[in-house]
C-alpha cells in the first residue's frame, strides 16, 4: 500500500509541477511578447523553469518577507538566464537575447537592469505562488 500512496504522490507531484511549469511559460512567453514583440521557444521553456522554481522556493520560505523573497527570485531567474544564455547564445549560437550594450553585463548574457527588472517582477510572482500553493493544498485535502 506504501508504493501505492508514493506513486500517486509523484504522479500529483508531476502534475503540479507541470501545471506551474505551464503556467510559467506561457505567462513569461506573454509578458515577453507584449514588452519585445516576439518570444523564442526557449524563452518559454526558461520561464516555466524559473517559474517551477520560484513555487517550490516561496512554498517552503512562506514566512520569509517579501523583500527576501523577491531577492532569492531576482537571483535565481539571473543565474537560469545565464546558464540558458550560455548554451542558447554562446554555445549554440542562435542568438536570442544579448545585453551587450547594457551597463554591468556579463558575457550579454545578465546584466543589473534585468536583474532589478526581475527583483519588481517577483512581487507579483511571490502572491500568485502563494495562490497556487494554497489551492494546490486545498484541493489534494479536499477543501475546495
């Protein structure tokens, strides 16, 4: 009966993760069309990343204020740009974003004015988690 409970625990875990994941993708590949014109598939993918991220963060630092929050998010979407700026970029080189001309960048990869960008970006980001949390544990105990 244990195996059982575990894996309708991973497969709740992959659907909620799946969820968020969605989520995240289409709300970033949104924002970054309505701002840009246009998005990069991978763009997407890198969004739902963060995103899936950023959920699990905020769930288990519910108690942490907002500024810390928003803080630990602007790092971790800058170091998933990074790492996806390096591959997409520089190693595949297709060229889909590059912060050159900007101030305090790194490699065109990151720089501090996205970073900032993606610290105010969090604040919404952080109560639509907490959102997506509770509901997720409202429904799986039945309190809907």
């Amino acid at each position: 009966m244990e195996n059982r409970a575990n894996g309708t625990d991973i497969i709740r875990s992959f659907r909620t993760n799946l969820l968020i994941f969605l989520i995240g993708a289409i709300g970033y590949g949104f924002l970054e069309t309505a701002f840009r014109g246009f998005t990069h598939w991978t763009m997407l993918v890198t969004g739902g990343i963060a995103f899936v991220v950023l959920y699990h963060i905020n769930s288990k630092n519910e108690s942490a204020p907002l500024w810390k929050k928003c803080l630990t998010g602007a790092a971790v979407i800058t170091m998933i740009e990074l790492a996806v700026g390096c591959v997409v970029n520089i190693w595949l080189g297709w060229n889909v974003w590059d912060y050159s001309a900007y101030s305090y960048n790194f490699l065109g990869q990151i720089c501090l004015a996205f970073t900032v960008l993606w610290f105010f970006l969090c604040i919404p980001l952080t109560y639509l988690t907490r959102y997506l949390h509770i509901r997720r544990f409202r429904i799986h105990h039945g309190r809907i």
